[in-house]
C-alpha cells in the first residue's frame, strides 16, 4: 500500500454506466510520465494500472484510455469505484490520489 505524506487528495463521483476523466493533478503530460495505480480501498494492494502510457491490468480492457495525463473510464460500474493514484515521473515526482466513487443511474 502508498502510503504518501506529500500526495494531494480528491474525491469524485460517478454513475454506473458513465465515462469519468481522472486527471493527475495539474499536470501538462506531454513530456512528463505519469503511472496511474489503483486500490479497491486503502487496505487493499495496489494494482498498477498504466504504466508509461501502456494499459498494465486487464480488468478495464476495452474501457480505459489516457490523453496525457488524464485516464479515462468507459461505461464504470460499482466495481470500478476505489482509491487511483498517479505519480508524475513514474514514481519521481508529485502523487495525487482520487477517491472515485461509483453510484447507481442517476436519479436513484
């Protein structure tokens, strides 16, 4: 588990069937490397999940794609919700985490 003294948190919801963008923070990533890791909770491992721009984790085949430092999730669901990290650099730089939330449909 990251456990960071110096990392920046945000928190976002979502509804099942949505597309989220997950940015790292201010980042302009066009000559920066930004790895995005994922946790379901805090006690839970991490799972890398793009790594120097390649997807590392099969679990969001198809619905994951990056534009610099931004991820973006197609069509979340409940099981996408959980705790993403970033750390420009590859692990060098500024962390972020972004507690992400997924609800049912609107309105419920």
């Amino acid at each position: 588990m990251f456990v960071f003294s110096d990392t920046a948190f945000y928190s976002k919801i979502s509804f099942i069937g949505e597309t989220v963008h997950l940015s790292c923070g201010d980042v302009e990533a066009s000559n920066t490397k930004v790895a995005w890791y994922y946790q379901k909770s805090a006690e839970a491992k991490n799972k890398a999940i793009l790594l120097n721009g390649k997807l590392a984790n099969g679990d969001l085949q198809g619905r994951l794609s990056s534009g610099g430092s931004t991820i973006i999730i197609e069509n979340v669901g409940k099981n996408d919700s959980g705790i993403y990290t970033c750390i420009e650099d590859l692990g060098q730089g500024t962390k972020y985490r972004l507690l992400l939330t997924v609800q049912g449909t609107c309105g419920e």
